[in-house]
C-alpha cells in the first residue's frame, strides 16, 4: 500500500499517484472492465477511505502474522524433548516411572500402562488418586478415550485402562497425582510410529 503523502491531496483535483495509476493504458485482459470505469471513479481516494484501507491492511498483516506463528508453533517438536520412562514430577514431590503392556506402544489400539509411583527416596506411593490427560501439542486435540488409573496393584504401580492413541506424533502423557493430602503432576513425552 502506498504511503499517503500529507499534502498532496486536494478536494475535486485529481493530483494524487492514483489518480496516475488509474489512467495508465489497460492491458488487454483488463479491458472488459473499462466500461466500468466512470469519470467520478476517476477521482483521488477521500482520506476517510485511505485511512480505513491503512486500517484494514494492518490488521490483514497482524492475522497473518499470527497465523504463521500458529503453523510454526503447531509444526515445532522441540528439539530436546525428553522422551523418559521416568520422570520426576514437576513440582518434585514424587518420581513416576510407565510400563505399558504392548511394546512399541502402538497407534489405533486400545492397550493398558501400568504406572509406577514412588517417594524422592525410593518408597512407594500407596493409594494415590490419579487423572489421566492425553494431548497432541502440535495438533491441539486429545486422547478419543477416556483412560482411567483408578486400580491400585500394590507396591505402588496402577493400572491405565482405556489408553488408545489415534494417529502416530508427538504425545505428551500427563497424570496429577494426589497423595498425602499434595497434589502434583508429571509428563511423559510419546513419540509414536
Ligand atoms: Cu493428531
């Protein structure tokens, strides 16, 4: 877009660059739309209009800035993803370990982990009331399941039912534990074929 000259405008007198621009010879393929073209259209832009075109192209760019961010975000795997059996949780209160009960973890199969929970020291945790939450970052939806970690196997390890991932990518796991009255969380990053 053309940057409006202060000045160079003038009610009734077409003096501005557009006004140039509009009677340069039509091209052969722009020629049906001569009919269309009237004396009153002849006329410089009103600065109201401009002004709005300024606007409107401002915020074309914005959208599309924000939209190329989204892509590129959408489309990131960071690069120092932690791909771990175990993890300590994010706020350390416990350390959680997965073993699920088909290897390699597959795509489009309903299969179960079980989850191993433990104390900082090494001492299992009993009777933890857990939530499962399956995301793909880069896609921006979940699990098709509704996975449960609601049966205690003892010595600290709970059984995931209902875990199916739809398509191969980058998963992350998350699981909030609460036990002894703390409440923390911890994820796993899945990298599926
Ligand atoms: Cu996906």
């Amino acid at each position: 877009m053309r940057p409006h000259r202060r000045g160079s405008y003038r009610e009734g007198k077409p003096t501005s660059t557009l006004t140039t621009v509009v009677n340069v010879p039509l091209r052969p393929t722009e020629s049906r739309f001569a009919m269309y073209t009237t004396p009153t259209e002849r006329r410089p832009f009103p600065k109201r209009l401009k002004a709005a075109l300024v606007i409107v192209g401002v915020l074309a760019g914005t959208v599309a800035l924000a939209g190329a961010a989204m892509v590129v975000r959408m489309n990131h795997v960071p690069a120092d993803l932690n791909l771990g059996t175990t993890r300590t949780s994010n706020a350390g209160l416990f350390k959680a370990s997965y073993r699920p009960s088909v290897t390699p973890i597959p795509v489009n199969r309903l299969h179960s982990w079980t989850l191993h929970l433990e104390t900082p020291r090494g001492e299992p945790i009993e009777h933890a009331l857990i939530s499962v939450d399956g995301d793909m970052p880069q896609h921006g939806h979940g699990l098709p399941t509704h996975p449960v970690a609601d049966t205690y196997l003892g010595h600290g390890d709970y059984l995931v039912e209902g875990l199916k991932y739809q398509m191969g990518g980058w998963w992350v796991m998350d699981y909030k534990v609460t036990f002894q009255n703390k409440t923390d969380t911890v994820r796993f990053n899945l990298m599926l074929r």
